[in-house]
C-alpha cells in the first residue's frame, strides 16, 4: 500500500503494520506552542519533543535544504556506504525488504535510502505527529510503499524480528535512554539485521559547531537592525518564533557523544560487530555559519548563486575532510558521528 497525506488524526498511518497490534489513532499535530506549554516542556523533555518537531515540521525540509532528488539520494547513500564500510554482508543483503526509519522526522534518510535502492518497503516513527505527516505526505509524493506511527523510540511498536534493517539520522541526541532504544531496535531487527544511524553530534564538535550558530545568528539579526539592510530581516514575530523554538533546543538536544562511547553503549544494548565512524569538519566550520544566516533572513533574499555557493562549498569541504583531514585530525573532532552494528544471528 503506498503511503497518501495524512490528517494526523486517524490511524491510516498503520496500513501494512502488525494486525495483532492495536493501534491508537495519532494525535494531531500541534505547530504553534504556546509561551505556557514551552514553560512546561522545558521540565518535559518528551513535550518538547513533540513541541519543538511538530512547530518544525511544515518548514523542517527548507530549514534543511532537504531533497528528494538526486543531490540528496546521494547524501544519503553516501552515509550509509560510509557508515557500513566494505562490509561484504551490507552490500550483498541490497536491497532490505523491510526497513524502519527511528525518529523520521521528514523521512528524508529513509526515503531518499529507498529510492537509492537500499530498501523495498519503509515503516517510519517519530515522537512528534507533525513530522510523521509530512513524512508520509513526502512518501506519497514519492510513491514510496511507506507507512508510519507516532511512537516513543524508547517502546517501538513493532512485534519482534519484524525488519531487516532500520536507521535513523540525528536521532539518537533526542533519546533519553539510548541504550533502551538499541535494544528497542534490536528487538525489532531479524536476527542479523542491521541498524545504521548517522549525523549524530560529537562532543567537540557540538561545541564549535553551536558557538559559530550563536555568533552567526546575533550578529545576522543585528546587523539587519540597520535601516539600509531593514529588507534583510525577517519580521520581528517570526524572529520571536524563532528564539522560543531555539529555546526548547536545550531540552531537545539531550547528548553528544563521543564515538568510542557510543560503540560502548550499542555494544551494552546487546548490538554485534559495531564500528562509529566520523564525518564534517572544514564541512561543518561552514555549514553551521550558513544554515544559521539562512534561517535568519528571508528566503527570497537569497537566490540560486547563494545556493549554489552554499551546496559547492560544503561538498568542497567534505572531500577535503574524507581525504586529508580524516587521516590527521582525531575522530572525536569531526561533527558528526555514525554508527552501525547487526543483530546477533
């Protein structure tokens, strides 16, 4: 059954699920969070979830620069290339009959994995209604055989040994329990299936990569204060918007990680043949720069050279990581983490 758009009221999101589940229609999503429910979500980190991703979830794919073309199918398989290595079995299972997208936000791993011929059939969950609709809203345009669920990745509502391989992208930082949720994922898995997840945060690389967000951000919307430059700023309620959202992100973004300890907790949660790999840093130096200024202005301002300088300059930069930088600079410098690991067969 291909996935169609969804009202995030009903429980058409569980076409091709377990019949012997019972499924509790979605709750609909809720964009525009109140100043009292971001009060109450900053002692609920699970609130916040669900508030900070359903207020994203209708521009998530811009904010990102998120495609469903080639540019992205390429993105995407290249985490996943990058995060299997030469591992004979990786290559030799193409493609996965069923896979599982954790935390799908707007299923831009999984669907772009799909179309590049890493998987048949995809399930996608998210902890935030919003997203899990414009996820399948996505699919549907795709004609991708998708259904979804809102879920906590910490219970997934799956029978055991019902997929071959599941993944997910910057995910896991929104997790409480980590470890809860690979062992979550290996239930799930058939015996010898595989878990890939990718763009999870390091430690160090949190930290220069947030520095250079704030700085950006401070003085893009300063500068704009300037009467010549007043058709560079965004509206000053959309500003606000912006600074409440920011605000959950500190109880949203829960862990960095360091990749040796991840391999240690997805090796605790019972995951065999592990291995974290790094990626992004020259390519980070400049991507958070430009994500942030481009949240800061208007969209219109900014035109096909700009993306263009954009795009060209982060992949100029990742060559430079992927072939210079990963042979001298440590891997915990680097920003983003990857993991994989099988379920016991």
């Amino acid at each position: 059954m291909t996935a169609s758009p969804h009202d995030g009221s009903s429980d058409s999101q569980a076409a091709g699920a377990d019949s012997s589940l019972h499924v509790v229609p979605d709750p609909a999503p809720n964009p525009h969070a109140t100043a009292e429910q971001v009060e109450a979500a900053r002692s609920d980190t699970k609130l916040a979830q669900v508030l900070y991703h359903d207020w994203e979830a209708e521009t998530y794919d811009d904010k990102w620069s998120i495609s469903y073309d080639e540019r992205c199918i390429d993105y995407a398989r290249g985490r996943f290339d990058q995060a299997v290595g030469s591992s004979p079995d990786a290559q030799d299972a193409l493609p996965y009959g069923r896979a599982l997208e954790l935390g799908c936000g707007t299923g831009f791993f999984l669907l772009n994995l799909m179309q590049a011929g890493i998987a048949e059939k995809g399930s996608v969950t998210d902890l935030s209604p919003g997203m899990v609709k414009v996820a399948l809203r996505n699919a549907g345009h795709l004609n991708l055989d998708v259904d979804g669920r809102v879920a906590d990745a910490e219970t997934i509502p799956y029978e055991d040994n019902t997929f071959d391989l599941v993944v997910g992208h910057a995910v896991l930082h929104h997790i409480p329990d980590v470890e809860q949720s690979l062992r979550e994922v290996l239930r799930v898995l058939k015996p010898g299936g595989r878990f890939v997840f990718a763009g999870e945060p390091t430690t160090v690389g949190n930290f220069y990569a947030r520095w250079l967000g704030r700085a950006t951000w401070e003085t893009t919307t300063r500068i704009t204060k300037l009467p010549f430059l007043a058709s560079w700023r965004k509206p000053q309620e959309e500003l606000d918007e912006s600074s409440r959202a920011a605000a959950l992100e500190a109880v949203v973004d829960l862990h960095t990680f360091d990749p040796s300890d991840l391999e240690n907790i997805a090796t605790s949660a019972g995951a065999v043949d592990v291995q974290a790999r790094t990626e992004e840093f020259a390519a980070a130096l400049l991507g958070w720069p430009v994500r942030t200024f481009e949240a800061a202005v208007p969209a219109e301002k900014l035109g096909w050279n700009w993306a263009r300088f954009a795009f060209g300059g982060w992949k100029t930069l990742s060559w430079v990581d992927e072939k210079v930088l990963t042979h001298v600079v440590p891997r915990g410098f680097f920003y983003n983490v990857m993991i994989t690991g099988l379920k016991s067969s």
